[in-house]
C-alpha cells in the first residue's frame, strides 16, 4: 500500500521500505536522547519522557489532520489547523465556563466551527482548484481576524470543563491521560485507513487521480472530505488543548502547524498523497518534541527551535522526497 | 508589455519555449468585434478593474492628487509591488515562494545587525553583507526546487522557518540600528549633509519609485535574455523543456535568485523607513504577495501570465486595502478582512479563468 510506484527511485529512501523509515524515525529520536544526555545534564529520565510523550501527543493529533489532506493528493496541506484549534478554544472556554454540564454545547460548537473551516477549505481546493496552501493559509487568517475581532472588545473568559482537563492535562499513575486518547486513535486509523472502502478512496484519490476516477472514485468529493475530517478533528483538537492549558489565548494553536507537517515528512509519509502511515507520524512527533526539548534546554530558545525544525524537514525532504533528474 | 495570451498557451503547451512574445495577437483572429476583443484580453480588464480603483480612492482620499499624499501612497504600496513582482517570477518558473515573507525579514535583521549608527561605512558593508544572504537564501530555495525538485511549497515552507530562526537569533525583539544615511532609500530630505540636487531629486522622485523602477528594469533586461524565456517554458512544462534541452534546474535556481533580489530590494525600503530589523514584520507579505499576483493574472500553474500585470494586480490589491481603511473599520478588522479579501482575489480570478477557458 505504501509503496509509490509512480516516481522514479532516486532517494536513499525511495529504495527502503516502510519498516526501514521506522527505524530511521526511531533511531533518530534515540540520537537525540544520546546527545542531549551528553551536552544537558539529566536530560534522560522517566520524567522528562513522559513530557515529551505528552506534548508529542498534541503534535501527533494535529498530524493526523495534515496525513489525512496530504493522503488525498493534489498536494494538500492544511495550514488553517492551527488558528481553527485557536478559535474552537476561544469560544468554547466562554461556553462551557468550567461546567462539564455545557460540554456538550462546546462539542457541537466544535464540530460546527470544523465542518465549516473544513467545507470552505474543501470546496476552495477541490471544486474551484486553488492550491490548498493559499487557501489554507489564507483561511488561517481569515480565522486569525475572526478570533481578533471577537477578543477586540472583551477579554477571554472561561475555563474548559473539568472532564477536559481530565482528559488532556492530567495523568493516570505516570502516564499521561492524553496518551491513551492518542492510543485509542491510532488503531482506530489505522484500520479505517488500511482496512475500509474510506481508506481505499482516499489513497486511490492521493496515489493516482485518473486510475481513482475512472474506477469510480469521486476525486474532487474524496478531497473535499478530507479537508472536512481535517478541520473537525482540528477543531476538537482545540477541546483537548483548551483542557491541557486550562484558559484560552490567542495563539494557543499557531505553533502546531510547522511540527504537524513536519512529523508527516518525519513519520515517512509521502508528500505526494496515495499514503499515510499514522505509526511513523507518531513517531516524528516524539522525534520532534524531543528535538525541542534539546534545543529549548540548550538555551537556544525559540530562534533555535525554529531553525531546527526547518533544517530538519529540509533535510528530510532531501532525503525522501527530492527527484533529482540524472542527466 | 507582453500578456501571454492564456488560450493558445494553453492550446500549444509544448510551445512554451518561445511563448512570450509570438502569441500576442493570437486571440485576436479578426471575426470579433473590436470592442470584444479587447475587452476580452485578460489584462485589460485587469486594468479597467485598477483604473475603476483608483478612481475610487481618488475620490474618497480628498487630498489624493497632491505631491506628499502621492508619495505617502508609494510608499505604503512600493513594498508590496516588489515582493509580487519577484514572487511572480518564481510562480511562471513553475513554483512558489512561501519562505518571502520571512526572507524579507531575515533580511531585515541582517541590515540591521552589521550597521552601526555612528559609522557610516559600515552601511556599506550591510548593503554587501544583505547582498550575499539575499543571493543564499535565493539559492538554497533556487537548490530545493530546482536540482532536488521538491514539491515547491513544501520546501519553501521549510526554509521559511530556517530564515526565521536565523533572523529571531540576530534579533529576537524588533530593533537595531542604522546608519544616518541609509534613510536614502526612504526619504533622502531627511538624510544630514545631502547635497541640494539630491534632495530636490527626492522630492519628485521617491526612492519608493525608484526602487521598483530598479525592479521593472530589472526584469525587462531579464525577459530579453535567453533565462526569461526559459522561465515561461519550464513553468509552462518542465518535462517538455527539460526534452528540448533546457537546464531547467538551472532555469528554477535563476528564478529563484531574481526572486531574492526583488526581496532585496523591498529590505532595504523598510530599514529605510523604519530604521530597524524585525523577525516577524514580512510575514504577512507572503501570502498577500501571493495573492496579487494571482489578481494580475498569473497562473498558479506556472507560465502563464506576465510580471506587469503582477504589479498590475498588487496596485489592486493595495488600492481595495485603501478604499477599506476608508470605510474606517475598527483595526480589529483588519486581520479578518484582508484574509477575506485574498480569498476572494483569488477565487474569483480562478474562477474567471475557468471561465474562461470554457469559453474558449
């Protein structure tokens, strides 16, 4: 299923399989844990994992949304996670006021707010084919001013339901609660992906757009959907996160965006749709958190992760994706 | 000025190699009226749509005609014009650009940080040093999309970051400091010590102008050379360039190059202007670049469409963000509305396009 047929060998990659780019992942992550015990002190410990396996969660779901659009092809990418989670927060602390009583109110806000961001990044993309990027970026400041105007004339009030909190933030024994959520996700992507007509679709429409249409694949329909999928499950995303920080701001959701696509490059995905490992992009989560946590004890702050990240996924992209033409 | 006629582009991809200039009555086979013909060219009604724009503000901005409100306009609308026209370049080469924006404020850091206020010289050697991270950035990308060929903006995406770090690492709060004279590039009347025929210069002709004229010659120097029409045959199609003999990783690299030379020039505006370096300050250029040059009519698909009509389509863009500010919204509203205001640029020129092309 993961194999891509349709692009030359070229890559060091290309020639690996899906297993191999596990243990690159994995392998990866232990490098960092080797050398950040090596230049911090104590930067190994139980604890310290962890953290980073709760904060990689976080990175993981939003990655999910980024698979899930970058499976379906036609070079998606959803940029608008980010500010939708942000809005979603925003309005549901306000709504559910620290009662768990009102967290149904605040689900269906969700939902409401994903479906249409999803619809509209949907429709934009496949019917009026615009690239998903300026669609998606420009939708991310669509939202960024929607989110401006309502906190222009108030302050953001409220408190996530306790039942949240619950969920994202605190822990069962040592383990993060947030991690069970994420281990009850994954299989159950991986099955719809792997196992179901939904999945088959979407990686029909991602891997080869003619062979997908002609045996009956909406195509256009396939990607709108995912872009739907993508913004709902942002959107709820926005729930867990407003749990995990306990109040609403205005950029809670805006440094998700560069780790969610770059653990799909990291996770092994290719970027060019037809496949979508969600176990590899766990993986380049946890890879990335721990480069941050390397990077942010370190010293070298915000300036240091940022090029980090960007280096990284250069690299990476180097290594899985480019298609040098041999002339 | 050339219009790549859209239709018989489209009808001939492979004759992208020689498309900017054979095709440009080709629309025009004689059967239409005048009239319809001309109110079919694309770019003309891009310029009906501009020139409609400008009358607008004209009338709502009452001191629109006098010499500083013109210049105060420029100004607010020079940096934008650079930034489309250089992100076009790299759009008909048949990529995108998304890593501008922050180039543009890496740039700015750089300026910044080699400059020291009482010493003029080292301004010189801030323009050199600018000069070569600008020409590094435009390769590194010029690298990604062209010899490794990434997916464009993917890889773009990625080096926005790598010049975002580098620029918060200069500069992790907006500052720094200038030498006296490099407000030469803003407004050469404030500079100490200008020679009278300078100021006199500056006063009808602001360096905001002169900036983009740089640029305009700029590509129509390049547009003559063998690159500027390579430009239009690999954006138009790359597998077909690349079999008639084409270096089209060469080609995408150059693009790429004039592209960071076009964020050069926007760079050394804004230090003028605004005497500091900021990491976050080009960031929402990217998109609005982007955006106007889809306005002016170049196709996201690459090779298609022409870098005056980009400028063209940022006038547009900057005279609706004007007629806006007119309305006197809340700046609250500002983020909302521009975001819109892009969706629906580019929207809506998408759509008519496929309109378009249905028609024909």
């Amino acid at each position: 299923m993961s194999t891509v047929v349709n692009r030359p060998a070229a890559g060091v990659a290309r020639a690996l399989g899906a297993g191999k780019k596990y243990i690159i992942a994995f392998g990866l992550i232990v490098l960092l844990f080797v050398l950040g015990e090596l230049t911090v002190s104590n930067f190994l410990s139980l604890g310290q994992f962890l953290l980073t396996i709760k904060l990689a969660s976080f990175i993981a779901l939003f990655a999910l949304c980024q698979m899930i659009v970058i499976a379906a092809g036609g070079s998606g990418l959803d940029l608008s996670v980010g500010y939708t989670a942000t809005m979603t927060a925003v309005l549901t602390a306000a709504i559910m006021d620290g009662q768990t009583s009102n967290l149904w109110i605040a689900v269906l806000v969700a939902l409401g707010i994903g479906l249409v961001v999803g619809l509209l990044n949907g429709l934009l993309t496949a019917y009026v084919r615009l690239p998903p990027l300026v669609v998606t970026l420009a939708m991310a400041n669509i939202l960024q001013g929607v989110i401006n105007v309502y906190t222009a004339g108030r302050n953001i009030t409220g408190r996530p339901a306790p039942v949240l909190q619950i969920i994202a933030a605190k822990s069962t024994g040592i383990f993060p609660n947030i991690l069970f959520i994420l281990l009850i996700v994954a299989p159950i992507v991986m099955v719809l992906l792997y196992r179901t007509q939904l999945g088959l679709r979407l990686f029909g429409a991602g891997s080869n757009e003619t062979a997908a249409y002609l045996s009956g694949v909406d195509v256009k329909r396939v990607r709108c959907a995912a872009f739907v999928i993508s913004g709902v499950l942002a959107s709820l995303i926005g729930l867990l996160l407003l749990g995990n920080m306990g109040i609403a701001f205005k950029d809670m959701g805006s440094n998700y965006v560069m780790p969610s696509i770059a653990a799909v490059v990291v996770g092994g995905v290719s970027m060019a749709g037809g496949d979508g490992n969600y176990l590899g992009v766990i993986l380049g989560a946890v890879f990335l958190q721990t480069l941050t946590n390397l990077l942010v004890a370190l010293g070298w702050g915000d300036a240091g992760k940022w090029l980090g990240f960007g280096i990284v996924l250069f690299i990476l992209l180097i290594v899985y994706v480019s298609n040098r033409r041999g002339r | 000025m050339e219009e790549v006629g859209n239709r018989s582009n489209q009808t001939n991809p492979a004759a992208g190699g020689s498309a900017p200039r054979t095709v440009l009555g080709s629309s025009a086979d004689g059967t239409a009226p005048a009239l319809g013909r001309l109110l079919s060219r694309p770019g003309f009604s891009r310029l009906l749509i501009l020139a409609v724009m400008f009358a607008i503000t004209a009338v709502l901005q009452q001191n629109f005609f006098e010499p500083r409100a013109v210049v105060r306009n420029i100004n607010a609308f020079a940096p934008l014009i650079l930034m489309t026209m250089g992100q076009a370049v790299v759009i008909l080469s048949g990529g995108i650009d998304l890593s501008a924006g922050t180039a543009l404020s890496l740039l700015t850091c750089v300026l910044t940080t080699v400059m020291r206020k009482g010493d003029p010289v080292t301004g010189v050697y801030a323009l050199l040093v600018t000069f070569v991270v600008a020409l590094a950035t435009g390769a590194i990308n010029g690298v990604g999309l062209g010899y490794l060929r990434i997916p464009p903006v993917i890889v773009t995406f990625a080096t926005s970051f790598m010049w975002l770090g580098i620029a918060l690492f200069l500069r992790p709060t907006p500052g720094g400091e200038t030498v006296d004279w490099f407000k030469v590039f803003y407004n050469p009347a404030s500079v100490g010590g200008m020679p009278g025929w300078a100021r006199a210069a500056g006063a009808y002709l602001p360096p905001a102008l002169v900036l983009v004229l740089v640029g305009c010659v700029l590509w129509l120097v390049i547009r003559r050379m063998r690159t500027g029409r390579y430009i239009y045959a690999v954006g138009s199609n790359s597998e077909s360039a690349y079999e008639s003999g084409i270096n089209t990783a060469r080609v995408q690299m150059s693009a790429s190059i004039i592209n960071s030379l076009f964020i050069f020039l926007t760079a050394l505006f804004f230090v003028g202007q605004n005497q500091s370096g900021d990491a976050r300050m080009g960031d929402p250029l990217t998109l609005r670049a982007i955006a106007a040059a889809v306005v002016g009519g170049i196709a996201l698909s690459g090779g298609r469409g022409s870098v005056f009509y980009a400028l063209v389509g940022a006038l547009i863009l900057s005279f609706v963000n004007k007629i806006i500010f007119f309305a006197n919204f809340p700046n609250a509203y500002q983020t909302l509305f521009s975001g819109v205001i892009i969706i629906v640029a580019i929207a809506g020129s998408q759509l008519s396009t496929l309109v378009e092309r249905k028609a024909s």
